[in-house]
DNA sequence: TTAGATATTGAAACTGGTTTTCAATATCTT
DNA sequence: AAGATATTGAAAACCAGTTTCAATATCTAA
C-alpha cells in the first residue's frame, strides 16, 4: 500500500489530524537521501516551505518511525537519523568513523543465528540494532 | 596485569598523575555490578566520599574506557553505561524494554560472519554493537 | 626537601539535540 | 457555519554530557 496512505490511515487510527505540514515533510522525507536527520530535513525543506518549524519536523519524523514509515538510526554522533522502511525489509550498518560513510548490509545466517541464541534465554526479539564500525574501502589504506 | 596497574600505566604513558579520586573510582567501579552509569556510581561512591564530584566520576570513567579496562555502551535511554572489559573477551547484549534486564551473549559465529560480510564491502570493523531489544522470560508472559 | 611547573578537582556554567509549552491557527464533526 | 479538538512555530525548557576556572594536588628537578 502506498506509504502516504499508510500515514494518513495511522493519523485517523489514532485521532490526530492530516496537515499540510505532515504531507510537505512525508513527501521531502520520502525523496530525501536516507540517513538523514532532522536538522537535514528541515534545512532541506525550508527552500521551498520556509515556515515549516524545526519542532514540526522533529515532531512528524517522530510520527512517521511510530508509523513504521520511517526507521530511526543513531551511529554514535549523538543525532538522530531516519530512514524509509524498505519493503525489501530489514538491513543493518556498517559506519565509516572517518568519512561518515554508510555501508547496508542483509545476512540472514546472522538474523537465523540472533533468533536462535534469543531463544535460549527465552527473550523475545521486537528488534535489533547492528552495527560496524571501523573505515571504509576508501579510508582504510590511509 | 592487575587492572590498577594498567591504569596506572596508561596515565604515566599519557602523562597524567595518579591521584586519590581515580584510584577510588577505579575501585567502585571495578566491584560495582555492571552497565553503571555515571550517575549510578557517583551515587554509590557519595556515600563514602561526599567530596568527590560528578565531573571526575565521569571524566574518570571516559579514561578507564580509553585505557580499554571499561566498555561504553548505550542501550537506547540517553546514557552511557559502562561495564569492567572481560578478560574473556567481547561479548553482546539483549535488552527488556518492559523491566531492564540486560543478558549478555556470545556468538562465535555471528562474529565470524559479520567479519566475513564486512571483508565483501573492504570494510575494515574496528568495532561493533550488536543488541537485541524485547521482553525477558519474566516480562515475555506479561 | 623544596620550589616551580603542570595536572586535577569540584561547582557551576554551558552545549546541542531533543522535547515541551503556549497562544494563534487549522482541521474535523455536526 | 460553529464548536470541539488537534496542530503549529517560536521560544523556553530539558538533560546527559562537557567545559571553565580558581583552588589544590602531584610530579620533577634542583
Ligand atoms: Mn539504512
Ligand atoms: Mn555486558
Ligand atoms: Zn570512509
Ligand atoms: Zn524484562
């Protein structure tokens, strides 16, 4: 289904409102580069909407992770990133401590491997983060 | 190496002194039960030293992570933890979000296939998080 | 041992991303 | 169209973490 009716079905169910605002910031963070936090968006953004606030932004990426449109990040710098969910569904990261370079990954063995050992202490995953540190192709022969 | 010691050492190569507030934190730190934060252990150590502040407390757990004798790590709620490094080794984490409970795993082959994912993308890891976050045995049957 | 050089300390101020407040405005329901 | 309710943007508050600074402690070299 398409992903502005997936918010707008998600706003009715929970008896908040559709704006102009939420449909602008839906659509630039749909065609933004991924990773993006909020501060990105709404310089992006303030091109074109220049009365957009900061707090509506912030306040609709919010929305949008609650929603399952978005995927919140956070590698370390201390900011918040979003995402799109991919249909294709999940992946995982490998960040670049140098250049800030972001590399996806999908290993089903290690998802197969991370369920099972859940298993064993009767945990029960609602979901993970897994990240890579360390220096890209690029930055690693100095 | 006795863990004092290599404190010890670590500040003399860096040329910082040896003072009674880091040899005191170093102590609480290394009997406090693990993923403190800085806050839980300046509590703990007000008790018997109401002088010490929470700036040194902190400064002091950012060099034990620097020395490689204490972890950071950060579970999703805004503050650091730390934990005394493991003479066993690296280790992972599963996290309840309903009660806290942190249970700690490790999974050789994971490890493996994350180095063998990371070598496709000439990504060299310098290090990694890999956390599960959901509902303990005890809050999983709510 | 002592004097000078240098680092550390604790309290308080500051930082920066995030969140909240609030009065004005927009949306929704009848 | 009017009333009820939610949203908005600007500014203030929040909060873990970091920095500042004057007083103090540690270290080094006579
Ligand atoms: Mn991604
Ligand atoms: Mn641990
Ligand atoms: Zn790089
Ligand atoms: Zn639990």
């Amino acid at each position: 289904m398409d992903r502005v009716r997936i918010f707008s079905d998600y706003l009715e169910r929970k008896g908040l409102k559709t704006t102009n605002q939420r449909n602008v910031i839906l659509k630039a963070f749909l065609n933004s580069r991924s990773h993006c936090s909020t501060e990105d968006l709404y310089l992006k953004l303030r091109k074109k909407h220049p009365r957009i606030g900061y707090a509506t932004v912030h306040r609709t990426l919010k929305l949008l992770a609650e929603s399952g449109i978005a995927i919140e990040q956070h590698f370390g710098d201390g900011q918040a990133r979003f995402e799109p969910a991919r249909a294709d569904g999940h992946h995982d990261h490998m960040v670049c401590i140098k250049c800030g370079l972001i590399i996806e990954f999908e290993e089903p063995q290690i998802e197969e491997l991370q369920k099972q050992v859940a298993e064993v202490h009767h945990f029960k995953i609602s979901n993970h983060r897994h990240e890579l540190y360390g220096f890209c192709f690029r930055c690693a022969d100095k």
